[in-house]
C-alpha cells in the first residue's frame, strides 16, 4: 500500500475535525458534552493568558431545556430576568445558565453562584427529571445530574468528571487504564455511579436484572469520562462507521504525533454479560463482541479493544475468549460488576398465620 495514501491533505484533516467533533447520542448526551467542550475552553484560555484558577467556591449551574426561551424547567420567579450570552464571549464564568442541547441558546438567570448554593438551589427547585451539571470552576470538575436519578441521592453521592487540559500522550495502555480507573468507580458494585441505575426488579420482584440496553448505558457514562480526560484527542461515537461490522461503540482519535497531519484511531467494544443468559449465550455475546472489534479495524487503528462488562450472578470462567481474541488480534479486557442482593421474601406475621389457621377451622 501506498504510504501517501494513509495521510490527510490539510482540507481533509480540517474536514474530519468538524464532523468527529460533534457530540453524539440523545438531546441530553449532547448537552452534557457541551458542557464538558465549554468547560475546556474556559480552562484552556485561563492557562494561555496565565491566570489563576478562580475560588474552589465560584460555579455554574448549566440547566438543560430544549427551548430555554419558553421553558427554563424551574419557576421563573427564583431568578434574574433572562439574559442572552454566547459560548464564544468569554464572560461566563459563574451563576445560572439555561441552553438547549448544542448551547446555540444561553440564557443567564442568575449572575453570581457559588457551589453550596448551587446545591441549595437543585435541591430546593429542581425535579428528579431535571437535567443538569454543576461546573466547580477553580476545581476542575464537573458534577452531572441525568434526568430520573432522585436528587436526594445524588446531592450526596454525585456523578463527577475531573476535565484535564493536559498534553499527555494518548496510548492504548492509558486508555486501558482509564478504563480500569472508570470501571473501579462507577461499575464495579451495585452502587457504585452508574451501575446503581442499571438494576431493576424482575416482575415477581424476587430478583434483580439488567435494565434495557446496558451497553448504551455504560457507553453515556465512559464516553463523559473519557471526554474529561483527554483534552488532546477526539472522543466520539460515530453512528455512520460501518467498517464492515456495524456501528463503533466509541472511537478515540487524535494525532500520531504533535503537529502532524496523520491521525491514529483506538475502538472500543462494549458487551455486558446478563445473568438472565446462560453461559452459552453470553459466551457467545462476548464473542461477538470481539468479532466486532475486530471488523471494526482501519489502516488508522492502533488497537481494537473488546470490553466485557461481566454481570453475571456466578462469574464462571471463559476459557475460550482470550485465545480467541488473540487471534483476532483484538485487545480483550474484562471487568467484573457486583449484582444487587436479590430481596429477602416477606416473612408473614405470627398473627396472620394464626387468624389464617382460625378461619380454616371455622370453615370446618
């Protein structure tokens, strides 16, 4: 092959820039994710004119509507009239904020805030459907509320993102351990961050399963955390990568090397092993998932991993996967997930059981 035909022209890498920058998912996916782009930007710039982050206390409360101008989501009678700003400004720094999905709509609705109000203010006004991110300025973090989670539990066990503007060199081995340092955290025991909201009571509510679509779960919250953490690289989930196996889970693209006009991809694979599935079929799941990693290969791509989120109730060996992904020289890293203790049956009162046995005896 032809090693010209592996570089971009200048026009293409500028093209490939705009579309794997736009954010992907739902309304609210996207939303998060501009918080996360307009959090860098305002820390990138106070590194390049040398300031000092602001007070650990100073913050914004970024609150999501499809159509601020309508509907901030919280009465309008708590908070300042509202005022158009634009991401680009430069002036935002602290206070409330209202924006639709792609921030093309801002509107302040509170000048000053610092983080305990914001806290105050979620807690006091805000629905457990409400969307939000609490950005802790002088902190480097980003606090995120996804709409159904109940507030009360969130205010004291929060879903946070460190956002780094560092230049380190994004390698397959660090992308392994984000990946073990994101599952250590949100996935690892049944209430840990994400995992908590991915349990639900089977219909006789005797034991716990999975919720709907698992992999799209942990994909939202591994796509925020490695968004925060590589400030150096494009960490995105394109729906149109075919490949010739389907769609990427995520894609984190960034170039070969400082300043060079070559790119350098690394794919992620995502399967959850369901204890609703037996040992067969979820070996066969992971299977697929490294048949996935694999096709999903370009002349661009370092490495394929295979993510397997382990959930079943007894984490029987797989012998089979690592040969197998090994020949299909994909990168297989597996992860174990605790299940919720299923509930204990109701035990039937002392009483009850006498009244019971005095009503059949009467019935004789």
């Amino acid at each position: 092959m032809n090693n010209n035909s592996l570089s971009f022209s200048a026009s293409e890498y500028i093209r490939l820039n705009d579309i794997t920058a736009a954010s992907s998912g739902t309304a609210e996916d996207q939303f998060i994710h501009e918080c996360i782009n307009f959090y860098r930007e305002w820390l990138e710039t106070q590194n390049i004119i040398k300031d000092n982050l602001p007070p650990k206390t100073q913050a914004i409360l970024f609150v999501f509507s499809e159509a601020p101008r309508i509907k901030l989501g919280f009465d309008e009678k708590l908070v300042d009239t509202p005022k158009l700003v634009r991401r680009k400004s430069g002036t935002l720094e602290q206070g409330i904020v209202v924006c639709n999905q792609n921030f093309e709509i801002m509107l302040k609705v509170r000048a000053d805030l610092e983080v305990d109000d914001a806290y105050s203010f979620v807690e006091d006004n805000f629905l457990d459907e409400t969307t939000f991110v609490i950005a802790k300025m002088g902190q480097q973090k980003l606090q995120i509320h996804r709409s159904g989670q109940h507030i009360s539990d969130w205010i004291n066990y929060p879903e946070e993102h460190i956002v780094k503007c560092d230049d380190v060199a994004v390698t397959p081995d660090l992308i392994a351990e984000d990946i073990s340092r994101f599952h250590h955290s949100n996935l690892s025991t049944e209430v840990s961050t994400a995992a908590r909201h991915m349990w639900v009571l089977d219909k006789a509510k005797n034991q716990y399963r999975l919720g709907p679509q698992p992999e799209q779960h942990i994909q939202s919250f591994l796509l925020v955390h490695l968004r925060g953490s590589y400030s150096r690289a494009i960490v995105f989930v394109n729906e149109e990568i075919k490949n010739q196996g389907g769609r990427v889970d995520i894609c984190i693209e960034r170039e070969k090397h400082p300043g060079a006009n070559k790119k350098v991809n690394t794919m992620l694979e995502l399967k959850v092993l369901a204890p609703t599935n037996t040992f067969n079929e979820n070996n066969a799941w992971a299977k697929k998932g490294i048949d996935q990693a694999k096709d999903y290969r370009n002349h661009d791509t370092d490495v394929s991993f295979a993510c397997i989120f382990d959930a079943r109730r007894e984490k029987t060996d797989m012998p089979e996967l690592t040969p197998y992904a090994s020949e299909k020289n994909v990168r297989l890293e597996q992860y174990s997930m605790r299940m919720p203790a299923d509930p204990k049956p109701k035990r039937t009162s002392l009483r009850k059981k006498t009244a019971d046995k005095s009503t059949k005896r009467g019935a004789a």
